[in-house]
C-alpha cells in the first residue's frame, strides 16, 4: 500500500519542531522511527498532511543519570537501550523488555518516545512505564509540562499529548538495588505484538515480599496498573495460592479485544498466567 501525499519537515531544534507543529496545525504529526505511524499511513489509517520528523533534534537522544533517575531521550532507539551499560545494571526491566520487541530491523528505528506516545495497546514500553513509576516531559507551545505515565494513556490511540505537544524525554526513578524483575510476554510468534504480557518490579524482606507493582500490556485499551494484585502479594512468601489471588485480581481488571491474539475470555486467562510467572521469576531474581 502506498500512503497519501504529505509533506515533509526536518527542523533541526526541539524548538522549532514545536513551532513547526503549532503553525501547521491538526494536520501534522511528529515522526520519530515511523514502525507504527508510516505503516498507519500505508493502511491510510492515519493521513497526515505533514511530517515533522524529529530525527535531526540532537537534544532528545541519549540516555543520563540524573540523582535517582535516568532520564531517556525520545528519539533513543530500542537498539540503543539494548546497548546502555546504565540501563542494563540500573532498570534492568528496560533492556529485558526491549528485547521482546519486534526483530533487529524494528529496534534500529523504534524509539522510546515513538513507543510511548503512539497510545496502541499492544506496545510493550507503556505497562512498563506504569510499573517503574516513570514521569514524561512534554514540550509545547505553553511550555513545558511533567505528565506521570499513569495519567497518560486515556484510551486506544489517545493520550494526554495535546494538540503540538512533543514528547521530549521520560524519567524513570531508579529501583533499589537488589530488586527483582520480569516481564512476561506471550506471543504467536517472534517479532509479534503481545497477545498479553505483565510487568512485575518488586523488592523482598526477610523472604517476603516488601514492595510490588504490575503492569499489564494489551490485556484494555491502555495499559493497566494492576494495583489490588499487587497489593496480593506484598507481606507473603509467594506461595501457590497467593500467585492464584494475585492473577484473580489482575483478570478483574483486564478488558482485552476478541481479535486474531485469541478470544477474550483466553486472552484473559493468558494474562492470569503471565502475572504469575513474572511474580515467581521477579521474586527468584530479588536478592
Ligand atoms: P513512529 O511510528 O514514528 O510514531 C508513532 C506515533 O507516535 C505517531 O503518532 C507519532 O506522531 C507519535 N510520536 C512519535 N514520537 C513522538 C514524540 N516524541 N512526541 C509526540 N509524539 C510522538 N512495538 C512493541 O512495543 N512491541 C512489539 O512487539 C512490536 N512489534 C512490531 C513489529 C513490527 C513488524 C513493526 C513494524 C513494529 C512493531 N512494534 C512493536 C512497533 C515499534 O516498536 C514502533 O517503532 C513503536 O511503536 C513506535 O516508535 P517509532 O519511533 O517507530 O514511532
């Protein structure tokens, strides 16, 4: 398929992007690695009038510490999160998850903000972002705003971004070292999008667990927070019949599509267990 006629802009400072967007208005969008917005355009699903591509814009790439956290450039690609020392010893979650997204090619251009901002359900970076407690900073022509990614998502394809807003960076405060991790993903086949898939980060105490949190991906039309299963499992040792209440309550609040992925109701079930196995191995991993 052949998308519509648009036109193309590459300015080179973050401000002027913003500038480009407001002036050009409804019509235009950003472009950052183009794996789910030019595919859009070739089904004519989206039919932009203009590009602004945001690939020349030095200061939204690269990855730093900063205090407790590590703050992501949105134009950083997932091949380059798959390449940071810092985010392989510091948010270890990060490099696992990158991992299972796409193939090779994908991850070249992909980036982390593109992943974000796109607002599908089935993108793996979102649920994460819910999980880590991590905080985007939006750029626009009002300025600059922090928006926490557990306001962010509001439904399919819609998110808090408004009109000329760029998503410039996200901060992602650091886990305690020593903390456990995972993200299960059930997928068809490599280089496929979730069919579901959870997010665990926690730290464990004296053989309990002490703090939790989840997140499910593609599971509702956003990503989900599943706080009452995390909730489950904080002061327990992880036993057979708390990881069955904890994926109880997590399929309470999925709502998933019926699609080609599966059914809802296998969806769902899916998803139950994907909460479970991201518990034991989070927890076998926690030192
Ligand atoms: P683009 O496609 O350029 O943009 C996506 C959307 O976000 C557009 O609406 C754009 O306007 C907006 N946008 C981009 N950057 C910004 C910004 N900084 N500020 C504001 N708005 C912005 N993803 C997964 O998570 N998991 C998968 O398993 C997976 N499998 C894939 C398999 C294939 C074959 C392909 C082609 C893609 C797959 N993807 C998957 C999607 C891939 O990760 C995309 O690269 C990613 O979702 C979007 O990033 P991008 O940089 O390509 O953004």
């Amino acid at each position: 398929m052949i998308p519509g006629q648009f036109s193309y802009h590459r300015p080179g400072t973050l401000r002027d992007a913003v500038k480009l967007l407001a002036d050009l208005g409804d019509e235009a969008r950003p472009l950052a690695g183009g794996h789910s917005l030019i595919p859009m355009m070739k089904l004519r699903l989206a039919t932009p009038e203009h590009l602004v591509d945001l690939a020349g814009i030095g200061e939204l790439k690269g990855i730093r510490r900063d205090g407790d956290a590590i703050v992501i450039g949105a134009m950083t690609t997932q091949n380059e999160l798959l390449a940071s020392g810092e985010i392989a010893s510091s948010l270890p979650i990060l490099h696992e998850t990158a991992l299972l997204i796409a193939d090779p090619q994908v991850r070249y251009r992909g980036t982390v903000g593109g992943n974000v901002a796109n607002g599908d359900p089935g993108n793996d970076m979102p649920a994460l972002m819910l999980t880590l407690g991590a905080t985007y900073r939006l750029k626009g022509p009002a300025g600059d705003r922090d928006v926490a990614a557990r306001d962010f998502y509001q439904g399919a394809y819609f998110t808090a971004l408004e009109p000329g807003e760029i998503l410039a960076s996200v901060s992602i405060p650091v886990p305690p070292s020593g903390h456990g991790y995972a993200y299960e993903k059930l997928k068809r086949k490599i280089g496929d999008y979730a069919t579901a898939a959870a997010a665990v980060v926690l730290t464990m105490k004296g053989g309990k667990v002490a703090t939790c949190s989840i997140g499910l991906t593609n599971l509702s039309e956003t990503p989900l927070l599943a706080e009452e299963a995390a909730q489950a499992v904080i002061g327990t040792t992880l036993d057979d019949a708390v990881l069955k209440k904890a994926a109880a309550a997590a399929i309470e609040i999925m709502s998933p599509a019926g699609d080609g992925r599966g059914p809802v109701e296998y969806r769902k079930h899916v998803g139950g267990i994907m909460v479970e196995r991201a518990l034991k191995r989070g927890a076998a991993r926690a030192a």
